[in-house]
C-alpha cells in the first residue's frame, strides 16, 4: 500500500492538468471579465442598471471569486486577466453600444487614453486584490484583514456611486452588493473568534477602501488636466 501511495505522489500530472493550472484558467477569468466589461459597456446606456457601469463593485466581486481559495500566484494571475479582460471590453463597447443605439449621429471611437490608464490601473489592482483575496479563508488575522477588505470595498463602491440617492435604478446595485456580501462570507471562515475579528475591522477597512475606490478617478481627473495644461 505505501509503495502504491508513493507511486501516486511522485507520478507527473497529465497535461490536462496542468493546462488548467497556468494556462487554461487565466484564460477562463479573463473571459469572465470580459463578458462582465460587456456587460457593463450595455449597462451604461440603460438607466436601470446604469450604477453598474460607473461602479467597482462587479470587478470587485470578480476579484475575490478569482482569488479566493487559491494560491497566491494562480490568484494574482486570474484577477490581472479578468480585470484586463473586462476593462478592454468595456472601452471596446462603449463605441460599439453607442453605435447601435445612436445609429444616426456620428460614431465615437474607443477611448485608447482611458484604456490604457485603466488596464494599468487594472494590472495594478489586480495583483494587490488577487494578493489579499487569495488570503480569505482561514481563521486568522490576515484572513479577517481580506474579509474585511473584500466586504468594504464592495459597499464602498457601491454607496460612493449610489450617494445619498435611493431611486429605483439604484437597487439592482444595492441587491447584487448583498449577495456578493454574502458570498464573501462563505467563502471566508466566520466563527465566532474569527467574524469578531472581521467585524472589528470594517470600520477601518471602510475608510481604507473609500479612499482605494476614489483613487482612480482623482488620478484619472489629474491627469486629464496636466494634459490640458501641456497643451
């Protein structure tokens, strides 16, 4: 039995396998970024579902689906594609959405200052979020530090869209924020010892995170006027 157990432990994996692991599954995630840019791009001509496309929250909720009970590496590698994924498909559809909905007025070209801005900013984001999410689960500081951040960050960029309004169009964001909130905690370990942690944490962790939230558009806002200052 020991010779068999040991046999299995040193076999090499299948190819299979192993395309799953670095290849297959960044490849999957940045397909899912895509199709939530997509989704995004549509939602930003629909009054509806307009907060998602002036929001974090969805690419915040994708980062910790692609972190969360992961290795750090293979973490970090999912949320950089699926965010690159998505910010390329929102700036590629805009202009696709506007033609289709606009078809008598002149069309607008793709952004390319603003998608590169953003697909930086997305490399960036993505490897600090894949580098805290991947830490969720466990009971632990640094696991109620991720959960707090995760929880924050959602509803941070949810409520700094959202403001002081409660209008109808203002739900389906609110609504897909508590259910993200609610994954976050299944994934996450929320005994009692370690939800107390988590719960002492969030007021912190939520100023942090308006200040995360905030950060691209202030810099994007920045730069927009040192250009026109060169000019």
């Amino acid at each position: 039995m020991s010779g068999v157990m040991s046999d299995r432990s040193t076999a090499p994996s299948r190819p299979g396998r192993v395309l799953c692991g670095p290849v297959l599954s960044p490849v999957v995630f940045c397909l899912i970024g895509a199709a939530t840019g997509v989704f995004a791009a549509y939602s930003y001509y629909h009054d509806p579902l307009d907060p998602f496309a002036h929001s974090l929250t969805v690419w915040i909720a994708l980062a910790v689906v692609a972190s969360a009970r992961t290795d750090t590496r293979t973490a970090i590698t999912r949320t950089v594609a699926g965010l690159v994924g998505a910010v390329v498909l929102f700036y590629v559809g805009i202009p696709v959405f506007y033609g289709h909905y606009y078809p008598d007025v002149p069309p607008i070209e793709v952004n390319t200052g603003d998608l590169a801005l953003w697909c930086v900013l997305a490399v960036c984001a993505g490897a600090a979020l894949g580098f805290v999410f991947s830490r969720l689960d466990g009971d632990t500081w640094w696991a109620a530090i991720a959960t707090a951040l995760a929880v924050t960050l959602l509803w941070a960029s949810t409520l700094v869209e959202v403001g002081p309004r409660l209008a109808g169009e203002e739900f389906p964001l609110i609504s897909f924020t508590v259910l993200v909130t609610g994954a976050v905690f299944l994934l996450a370990d929320t005994r009692k010892t370690q939800l107390v942690r988590i719960l002492s944490l969030v007021a912190p962790g939520f100023v942090l995170s308006l200040g995360v939230v905030m950060a691209p558009d202030v810099l994007e806002e920045l730069l927009l006027r040192l250009t026109l200052s060169g000019r």
